[in-house]
C-alpha cells in the first residue's frame, strides 16, 4: 500500500523537471534570436 502511494507523485515530479528543461531550452532558442535580431536590424 505504502509502495503505491509513495509512486503515484514520482512520476509528477519527473514530468515537471521535463518541462523546466523544456523552457529553459525555449528561452535560450528565444535569447540567441532576441541577440541576432538587433544585429541585423542593425545593418
């Protein structure tokens, strides 16, 4: 019973370290484009 409780939220916790990757991937996509952006408005 124990066992069943305690593994119910793991798999919640690993979703949600998935996602913090995920935007922390997005944002840094969204950064190198934000850094190239005024380099070409720039020329």
């Amino acid at each position: 019973m124990a066992s069943g409780t305690l593994a119910e939220p793991v798999p919640v916790v690993e979703t949600n370290q998935i996602d913090q990757d995920g935007l922390r991937r997005r944002r840094r996509r969204a950064n190198l484009q934000r850094l190239e952006r005024p380099i070409t408005l720039r020329r």
